[in-house]
C-alpha cells in the first residue's frame, strides 16, 4: 500500500525541519503577542463556501467535502483563515479594541494537481490579527514574518505587495474589467469565459499566454482606489519602509481568496519553480461579520510550510537529532547492569544510545559512526572492573578516562569547548 496520490508521509529529515520551523514560530510570535490556536481539520461546508467565495477555484473544484453518517455536510480545510474567523466569532475574542493575535499550524487539504511543491495535503503556519484597521498592524504583522525568516538565512525571497481596495472602489474596477473584457471574450479560455461574470478578478490570475496577452494594456485597480484605501496602502508602505523591508509593488497581485480587502501581498521564492509563492496573506475586515460574527477588522498570513521546507533544506543543514553519547560494551550483561545508569544520563539531559546486541567492539564503533554520536563510552574489562569510562570524543578523536560520576559534566564542557 501507497500513501493517497498528492499526500506524502514526512520522513524524519523532513520533519526536523518542521519542527525547527516551528519551534521559532511560537518562540518568535510571542514576541509580538501571538498566541496559538487550534481550529478543527474539518468544518461545516457553508464556512468555506461563503468566507472563501462562491466564485473561486478554491471552492468550486478543490475543496474535500463529503456527508458525514449524520448527513451533514462537511469540508477538510482547505485553509484555515475562515476557521480561525470562525472561532473569534463563536468564542467572542475580540473584545472593546484591543487586537488579538493568533497563530496556527497544521495540515490543510486542496484537490488540485499534484506538482513539485504542491500537494493535497499540506502544511501551513499562519497568523491573523483581529480588532484593528490601523496600517501599522499590517506593516508590523509582515515586519514579524521577515524577521522570522532572518535566521534561515534564504536568499531569492521578494516581498510582493499591492491594494485590493474593498467594497467603495473595487465595484468599480469589476465593473471595469467585466466591460472591457466582454469585448475580448472570443479571446479568452473557457475557464476565463466563465470567470467574467463569476469572478472576473480571477481572469488576471490566468496562467493562458492568449488570456494573459489579453490584460497588458489594461487598468489596474491602484487607479481606481478610493482615498482612503490610497492612504491606508501609502501608511502601511510608509512602515515598512521604517522597518527597512525591502518590498516590490505589483498592482496585478490578486490572491486566489474573495475575502481580502486592502493590503494584499506575497512572498515569492527564486527557488521554487513553477509554485513560487512561499506565503500569502492580506487585510480581511469583512469575512469575520461574514461567518456570523461581529464586525472586526482582520489582517493575517499563511506560510506554506512544504515549499518553506524545500528552501530551507536547500540553504540550511538540518538534521535530526544525534545521540550525545552511544556506549560500547565489552559483554551484553554490563548493559543489564547498567540500564538504571543510562536511565539517569537521560533524566540529567543526555540523548544515549546503545548496540544491545554488544557485539565486536568494530561494530559498535560502526554504529555510533553511522548514529553521529558525538562521544563514545567505552565499558571494557578494565573499565567494567574499575566502574570507570573510556570516554571519545568524535569531533577531536580525543580520549579520556572518567568517573561515572562526572561523565555528565564533562560531556557538557567539552560540547560547549
Ligand atoms: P493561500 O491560502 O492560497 O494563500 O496559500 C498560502 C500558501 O500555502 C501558499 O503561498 C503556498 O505556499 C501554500 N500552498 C497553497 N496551496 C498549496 C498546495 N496545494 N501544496 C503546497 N502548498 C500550498
């Protein structure tokens, strides 16, 4: 048996990436005052149909939705910003004006076509901002994804930003599009045919080079933005450019999801291929109220986690964790005997391993070779008799004798030498 086409098991080279991800996260949001929250894999359908967009791809051909045995019907996530929207609203977070913040991470599901960096199921780390509008919470939820990213120290990422304006201008600019692509329309795929009148912002989204030769000499929405979106857009780049971020203005950038409203941005990745976009996020101040909640402003994010991984792996040598100490023992029974010992080495901290089969001294060395132990413990007759350790350290090939006793602490001061 096979994992399902478009899902893959994380192997332990993959999820010690993960879970260095991950420990940053937690570490470094809190910092700006996120917490995590864990939303259900699976909601009722109406949640995505009416938060995501009726007219999306999303929506209308991605989504896992079946009737569970009570004949309800219910959705995998396809993403978590409408759950988490959700649970705000159910749960009543918001409360006067304060903002919250939440972070989150897990598994999402997408029936699209599997291709390098895109799965059906796959991981996101995200976070979202509820109860204010005010740009700085735009610039600082975006200053706090770059400086996450610092330490990996990848090379080729490019912030990507624009404004999708919200329901004063972009009417217009729909209305727009619809009238000038109507007249273009024997031009354009079939998909884009239908996308006119159900979703027309999608159409600039089309990968077809005819429809794409159909858009270059259109407007684009930054013509059409209300003042007060203009000066929302000009404030939250007036941050960034405080923070000193590096940003690329791209008045095209859309966004597969209906609900965002103003700053919308990207990030893309050099090292990608095809599916370039690490991440995606944006403003989002009306979906709250629209999953029956009241109306708070929202601003959030969503790392995608597989492809962040690939480029990590790429740049940065993570790997699982080896044994701190592997001991090799002249005669198994010297094992038995020392089963509460080992258990102490790791109640003080250190990771131990050991051959149980305890067979040449060769081949023990072999194992630790292979494991990555950073020091060995040799118990041979000598030591056995003298309740010693002959202690190597594999770095330096150095070796010494020691008392049980002292073992943890001269670990600890020759791996911190
Ligand atoms: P979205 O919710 O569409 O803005 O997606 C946010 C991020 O999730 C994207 O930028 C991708 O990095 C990642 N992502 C989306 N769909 C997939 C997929 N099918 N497989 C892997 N990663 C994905």
């Amino acid at each position: 048996m096979k994992t399902v086409k478009g899902t893959r098991d994380l192997l332990p080279e993959d999820t010690a990436i993960f879970q260095a991800i991950e420990q940053r996260a937690f570490a470094h949001f809190a910092k700006y005052g996120f917490h995590e929250i864990r939303t259900p894999i699976f909601e009722q359908t109406q949640l995505f149909a009416r938060g995501i967009g009726e007219g999306t791809d999303i929506v209308n051909k991605e989504m896992y939705t079946f009737e569970d045995r009570g004949g309800r019907s219910v959705t995998l996530r396809p993403e978590m910003t409408a759950a988490v929207c959700r649970a705000v609203a159910q749960h009543n977070l918001v409360q006067g004006d304060d903002p919250v913040r939440l972070l989150y991470t897990g598994p999402t599901f997408r029936y699209e076509r599997p291709q390098a960096g895109r799965y059906r199921q796959f991981y996101q780390l995200g976070a979202e901002v509820f109860g204010s509008d005010d740009p700085l919470i735009d610039a600082e939820t975006i200053e706090a994804l770059i400086t996450f990213l610092e330490p990996f120290e990848l090379p080729n990422l490019t912030l990507v930003l624009n404004s999708v304006g919200d329901h004063t201008d972009r009417p217009r600019y729909l209305a727009y599009l619809r009238a000038t692509l109507a007249d273009r329309v024997d031009q354009l795929c079939g998909d884009c045919k239908v996308r006119i009148d159900k979703n027309v912002l999608r159409v600039l989204d089309c990968k077809n080079p005819t429809c794409q030769a159909q858009m270059t000499d259109l407007e684009t929405i930054d013509a059409f933005w209300s003042d007060e979106n203009r000066q929302h857009f000009e404030a939250v780049k007036q941050a960034l450019d405080g923070y000193g971020i590096q940003y690329t203005l791209n008045p095209r950038l859309v966004r597969g999801l209906d609900y965002y409203t103003k700053t919308a941005f990207e990030l893309l990745s050099g090292d990608l291929g095809a599916q370039s976009a690490v991440m995606g996020g944006g403003r989002y101040d009306g979906l709250v109220k629209m999953v029956g909640g009241p109306n708070v402003p929202g601003f959030g994010w969503a790392v995608g986690l597989d492809r962040l991984v690939s480029i990590i792996a790429k740049y940065q040598n993570i790997q699982p964790s080896r044994p701190d100490l592997f001991f090799v023992y002249g005669e198994r029974s010297w094992l038995d005997a020392d089963l509460p010992f080992i258990r102490d080495l790791r109640r003080a901290g250190l990771s131990v391993a050991y051959d149980s089969r305890c067979g040449s001294f060769k081949s023990q060395f072999k194992r630790a070779d292979k494991y990555g132990a950073a020091f060995v413990a040799v118990i041979g007759e000598a030591e056995q008799d003298a309740q010693t350790i002959q202690l190597k350290n594999m770095a330096t090939g150095e070796q010494t004798t020691v008392a049980r006793a002292g073992l943890v602490a001269h670990i600890r001061e020759a791996s911190h030498a």
